[in-house]
C-alpha cells in the first residue's frame, strides 16, 4: 500500500481538442457539441445535380467504361455522386487543408498586351519575373477551430471511405498541425487494425528552412496509410543503390564487381551445387557455408517508411503550376505503385481509379494518367479545376469536367466568397460589442434597432445546409445569450433542408420575442457576379477563320486590381518606399489568360474546338501545345466558331455567342 498520495498537477491545458469528450457510442467520433455531426452522418450525403461543363479528349475514354472525371465541387457532395453512380475507388490519396493557420494565395500575372507595340519589344527580350506585374489572389483559408476540423474531417473520411473498394487504400498526407489528432481518426474510421504506416516524408534538408530561434525546425510531413480491409493491395519497392551505399554495404571487390557475403542455413545439395556453378560460393568456414551477393544483383533497397530520397518542389521545379501547396508527382507515383495495380480484373478489362478529393492543382490525376490508372480529381475552387484541365490537356489525357450545382456559384472560391459577403450584406458592421462571434456582425435599422446576423461559413462545408440542428442552436442557445436586446435577427442560407419544416420548427420552439428571418444567401451572391466583357470580330480568312479579340473589359478585375494599387500606395507612405501601381491598358488584353473557340455546339455543355493559353511570359500553348511564339491578339479556327470563351487572369470564365 503506498504511504500517501501526492496530487498532480491539477490542469491540463486549455484550447486542445478535448479527447475526454469523445463518446465511442453508435460508432461515431463525438466531440463537443457534435450531436450536429451524428445528424447529419445519419442523414446521409448531400446528393445535388450535376452538370457536365466539358468533355476534354476523345470519348469514349478507353477500356473499363468509367471517364476519368474532373469534378468541381466538395469532397462529400461528390462522394454522394459518385456512390449514386455506383463509382468505386481503388485508392484515395488526399491532402486535405493541414489547419496550418495559413491563408493561401496565388500569384496572379498580368499578361503581355499583344495590341501595344513597345510592349511587344519589350517581351521580346527576355522577361524579368520580378518585373511582371502580379497582384494575390486568394485561394482557401487553413484557419480553423481544432474541433471544428475534426468534425469536417471525420465526415469527409465517413464520406471518402462509403466509395472505396473493398481492397481500396488511402493515404492521408498532413503534417504536426494536426495530424496526432487525424491518426485518431482513421482508426475510428477504418480500424486501427487496418493501420499500415505513418510515413514520414522529409521536405525539406536543415539549409533549406530558416533557423528557428526555440525549437527545432520541422522538415517533414506525414502520411498514415490505411487500407479498407485485410485484402489489399501492397507492392514492394525497391530504391536504388547510391555508389555511397554500395560502398558502406558490399565491402569487398573482385573482377565481378562490388560485394558481400551471407550465411546460408541448411542449403540443398542443388542450391550448394548451382552456386558453386555460378561462382558465388564464398567459403566453408567452422561447418558455416557463406556465398557472394553482389552489388549489381540487387533489387534496391527495399523501401521503408521513411521517405527522404527526394524532397518538395522547389519554386522553379519544372512541373511547377503555380499552386502554392502542389506536392511533386514523384510522391503520388510512389504511392500509386505501392498500393494500387493497374488493372482490376485478370482479364485487364478495367482499370484502377485513384481519387483524390482535395486535388489542388491535380498532382494525383497528372501521376495517374501517366502510371495508366484512371484518375477523380475533386476540389472546390476554380483554380484548382482550371490548373488541373490546363495540366491534363497538356499531358493529352482524356477527361470529363463536372459541376455539382450544390445550390450556389461561389464566387471562384468559398474564401473569396465569404470576402465579399462582408461587402454585399447590406449595412453589416462587424465586431460590435455584444454580438458574439456566432454571428457574422449585424446591421443596424432604425426601427428594428440591432439587427444580429449569422451566415454559414463557407469555409466549413458542414455548415451549409441550414437544418434543424442548426436553428436549434440558434433559438435555443445562441437567441439566449445575447448580450443585446434585438428584436430581431436575420439567418442566411446558401441551402436549406426544408424550408417549411424549419419555419414550424422556430414558430413552435423559439420560446423568445425575436423574430427569425430566414434569407436565402444566393440572391446576394447572385449579384457578384457580373461578367466579363469580350469585344471581337470573326472573319473569314483563305484558310478558315480568324477571331481578333479587340476589348476586353472585367469590372471584377479592375477592381481588385485598384484595391491592390491602393494598398501598395498605402504601404508605400508608410514604408517611404516607391510603388509602381499597375495601371491597365484601353484594351484590357493583359487580363485574358485562356481563349477558346466552340465550332460545335452554340449552347449546353462546352467543347473546345481550338483554345490558346497564354503563360506568365506572354508565351502561346496552342491546344496544350507549348511554343516561343507571344500571342498576336487571334485565334484562327478551321471550322466557323459558334460560341468564344475567355478566361480571365483570376480564373472566371465568360462565354458569348459569335
Ligand atoms: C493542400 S491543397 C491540395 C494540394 C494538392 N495535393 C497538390 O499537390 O496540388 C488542398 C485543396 O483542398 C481544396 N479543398 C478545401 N476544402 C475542400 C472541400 N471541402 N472539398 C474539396 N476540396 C477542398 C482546396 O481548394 C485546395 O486546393
């Protein structure tokens, strides 16, 4: 029996994630609050319309029946499309937002404007990158509440693991932000006992990071591989020798080469007889029989899970698409080869189909054309789907493009989109005293007094279906706790559960003098949206036709572009520095990064009869087909064009009959 007992220390620290409060009951991961979660996983996945924007390639898309597919939209809602589909996953890598705290954006070039013609000397020398006039462009936030991001993610894994085979895969990449509490997880989701390796892959050597003043400096990422079940899929790989490795591990020479020896156990007759013909028997030493193993012999080194043979991309890797997250195809080819065949079948009829839900700028779809596997690019923002047509086109694959109409046209991305919110919602104010951090702000009216306003965060695409659960927190917990006395308060949705439903609900339980005003989100966002302006003339030429662009006009851009002109000027007093704002021509050529032509079809989905893309340096890729030629303001076609699509530099999309 112990003397006594000594206390501990008392607390443990506040602003973790809270692993007491997660109950295993009816198998579901529950963190605080998350009743919400547990609703909604019975409910099911949203399933919306789909709309097939662009048929990229030649149809029908080679043997096994299923389109490689690019699949604009979020990771659950195109779960539930894909299982409506009877689409099944053979692998699923993912490299979902780490909650790294970071926003990220995206350099956007202006690009060179072929009708000014001292420009045009200009870019003929060679171009400065420093010099080429670039604004951000935001492109997803990493900012979240850590159990808010458990709450998303294991949703996403309930929704990623309801596509996948049963001999399917996934390797989930994170990094120390948060992966600790993901591993968790993926044992509730697919089992600790279908765990196979935390892989750690190293980005980065100690010279390639800053030094860090109080810890050590972190240069690696993880991925925890995790199979469906007992039957699955693994590969050996082998690494090649290093001249440096053969050195430490096959001591001795001889004519043959490097080598080194090991003991046999119990050999047959016929094992000690061919070794003996092929020269390999080493020596009889003390009754032990030993034999030569030579470097050349080798299959490599067997891989392990420590993965440090090649590190991220640089900044000017040449597969670089200008996605600041893009990991190199050199991972997702490993992975692919590990843990996914080629063919499904013996008969090689149907070919494996690696998904990846977070695709950015399709680093798995790119690796999978190119190992032969078909390939699900999924991910919700316009730039992932842009650069990932881009990249495919270029690499010849065949490809279809889907929209999940899931009730809104965001605004290129949900960030951008709740950016502009601030702007659209008619008089909000935000951080006022007594309105919690629940609400978006609110607005002030002179008869209703304090107007408080909640609107879904885009960001957190749990939040965009207003149901039940949802009004429940808001009449009978958030209505409660206000600190000010409304009268009223305005709900925004983006969707909405049933709308009728919802209405009872509130009339029957909001115990409270506050109205609830129910306001469908898509109105606002419906007026942000203004398209661009393409001016240009079609006309018949020997060989076919030829389309000049002459004006261009996008209000979004020129917009943003005198924000970005009037932060510099504002920075530049405060830093005493000179700032040189980009200043945009009559013509407005500079802001068109894509043309395309349509000679098929004058309406419905979109397919691209010729297209020119012009990169960063003013440079032509006709039809994914890079040259050295500057753009000269055309776009020749054989057939007459019907429709004339223009991409701007910030990726929307303007489509106008010719
Ligand atoms: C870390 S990046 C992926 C980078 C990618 N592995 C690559 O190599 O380019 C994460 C991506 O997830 C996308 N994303 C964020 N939330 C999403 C969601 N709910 N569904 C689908 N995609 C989402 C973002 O737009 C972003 O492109």
């Amino acid at each position: 029996m112990p003397i006594k007992y000594i206390p501990y220390y008392p607390n443990t620290v506040e602003g973790q994630a809270i692993l007491d409060n997660i109950t295993r009951t009816q198998r579901v991961l529950r963190y605080r609050e998350n009743d919400k979660v547990y609703d909604r996983i019975k409910r099911g996945m949203p399933y919306y319309e789909v709309e097939t924007l662009e048929t990229v390639g030649t149809p029908p898309l080679g043997v096994g029946g299923l389109e490689n597919l690019v699949i604009r939209g979020e990771c659950i809602s195109a779960c539930a499309y894909l299982k409506e589909q009877g689409i099944k996953v053979d692998l699923v890598y993912i490299d979902p937002p780490f909650a790294s705290g970071a926003d990220y954006a995206k350099k956007v070039y202006l690009r060179r404007n072929p009708k000014l013609a001292e420009k045009i000397a200009e870019a003929e020398q060679q171009m400065d990158m420093d010099e080429l006039k670039a604004f951000e462009e935001k492109m997803y936030g990493d900012i979240w509440q850590k159990e808010d991001y458990l709450n998303w993610m294991y949703e996403n894994l309930m929704a990623i693991k309801s596509v996948m085979t049963d001999t399917a895969s996934i390797f989930l990449h994170i990094d120390w932000h948060i992966g600790h509490y993901v591993k968790i997880l993926m044992d509730e989701v697919f089992g600790e006992d279908n765990f196979k390796n935390e892989i750690v892959w190293k980005t980065q050597t100690p010279s390639g990071m800053k030094a860090l003043a109080n810890k050590l400096g972190s240069t690696h990422d993880t991925i925890f591989w995790y199979a469906k079940s007992e039957t699955f899929t693994y590969q050996p790989q082998f690494l090649e020798v290093s001249e440096q490795y053969i050195k430490r591990n096959y001591p001795y020479e001889d004519e043959k080469g490097f080598y080194k020896t090991a003991e046999l156990q119990e050999p047959s007759e016929a094992t000690l007889n061919k070794l003996k013909a092929d020269g390999l028997l080493y020596t009889t030493k003390n009754g032990k029989i030993r034999y030569k193993m030579y470097a050349e012999n080798t299959e490599g080194i067997l891989l392990d899970d420590f993965w440090n043979d090649f590190l991220a991309l640089s900044a000017t890797a040449g597969e670089r698409v200008s996605y600041s997250t893009q990991k190199p195809e050199m991972l997702l080819d490993r992975i692919m080869r590990l843990s996914c065949k080629n063919w499904r079948n013996e008969e090689k009829t149907e070919r494996t189909v690696v998904a990846d839900f977070f695709g950015g700028s399709g680093v798995t779809a790119k690796a999978a054309s190119d190992l032969k596997r078909k390939f699900i690019h999924v991910d919700i923002g316009i730039n992932s789907i842009q650069t990932v047509r881009d990249r495919l086109k270029e690499a010849k694959a065949n490809f279809q493009i889907l929209e999940i109409k899931d009730g809104v046209s965001l605004f290129r991305n949900p960030q951008q989109t709740m950016d502009k919110l601030k702007m659209l919602i008619p008089g909000l104010l935000q951080g006022l005293p007594g309105i919690s951090k629940f609400w978006f702000g609110a607005v002030v009216h002179s008869k209703d007094g304090t107007i408080p306003v909640y609107v879904p965060n885009l960001l957190n695409t749990q939040e965009k279906v207003l149901d039940i659960p949802t009004i429940n927190t808001i009449i009978n917990q958030e209505l409660q706790n206000l600190e000010i006395n409304a009268k009223k308060v305005i709900v925004y949705y983006i969707d909405i559960d049933d709308q009728k439903e919802l209405e009872k609900f509130i009339r029957d339980n909001n115990a409270t003098e506050i109205e609830v005003e129910l306001k469908d989100l898509k109105n606002l966002l419906h007026d942000v949206v203004i398209e661009d302006i393409i001016d240009s003339k079609t006309t018949k030429t020997a060989a076919g036709y030829e389309t000049e662009i002459n004006k261009f006009i996008s209000d979004r851009l020129i917009q943003k572009i005198g924000e970005f002109n009037q932060k510099g000027n504002l920075q530049s007093i405060a830093k005493g520095k000179k700032f040189n704002p980009i200043n945009i021509s009559e013509e407005g050529l500079e802001l068109i990064e894509l043309i395309a032509l349509d000679c098929e079809n004058s309406e419905g989905q979109w397919h691209s009869s010729t297209e020119i893309k012009i990169d960063k340096l003013g440079y032509v890729i006709r039809d994914g087909v890079k040259s050295k030629d500057f753009w000269d303001g055309k776009i020749i076609s054989n057939k007459k064009p019907l429709r004339i699509k223009v991409r701007n530099i910030s990726g929307d999309e303007t489509i106008k009959s010719i």
